[in-house]
C-alpha cells in the first residue's frame, strides 16, 4: 500500500522588504527540500506579498510512520530558516492506493 502525504505551511518573513528578497529565501528551501527529499514542492500561496509565502509539499510513503517521519524532517528544516517563520502548519494523507 502507498500512501499520498501533503504538508502545506505558511512563512512570515519579517526581514523581507521586497518580493526579491522573499523569492530568495523561498527558492532556497523549496530546492533544498526537492534535492533532499526528492519531493514535489512548490509555492503554493501569497505570490504578491513580501513577507508572506505558502509552501506545499506532496510525497509518496508505504506508511503512515513514514508519513510522520516525512513531516517531521520537513517542519525542522522550515524551523531551522533563518529569515523566516513557520506561521500555519497542516499534514494530512490525502488518499491511499492500493
């Protein structure tokens, strides 16, 4: 069986002062999840708003363990940014195929 797993999450960027700075900070972590993790992320949200970002991320588990897991290693390095905040935080296994 292989479960679907999503985590979305919103950034604030205090120190942000331009869409610039905010896409720099937001490119580096969506790449830096892709190459770890080999996940599909994008941003999802807030494209207009300097200090705002939305972050959603969807893999692939053979359980709901590896689904924690995933979300766990993935909510650490969004705590560990520098430049941002994690503001709103949601995971959830979307659907199971069998």
């Amino acid at each position: 069986m292989t479960l679907i797993g999503l985590t979305k999450f919103e950034l604030h960027l205090p120190h942000s002062r331009s869409l610039k700075d905010k896409r720099r900070v937001v490119k580096s972590l969506v790449e830096r999840l892709h190459e770890r993790y080999r996940v599909s992320v994008l941003e999802s949200g807030f494209h207009d708003l300097h200090q705002r970002a939305e972050v959603s991320v969807a893999y692939l588990a053979r359980s709901e363990g590896e689904i924690d897991k995933m979300a766990d290693e993935l909510r650490r390095i969004a705590d560990e940014l520098g430049e941002a905040v994690v503001s709103k935080w949601d995971d959830r296994v979307l659907e199971s195929i069998d």
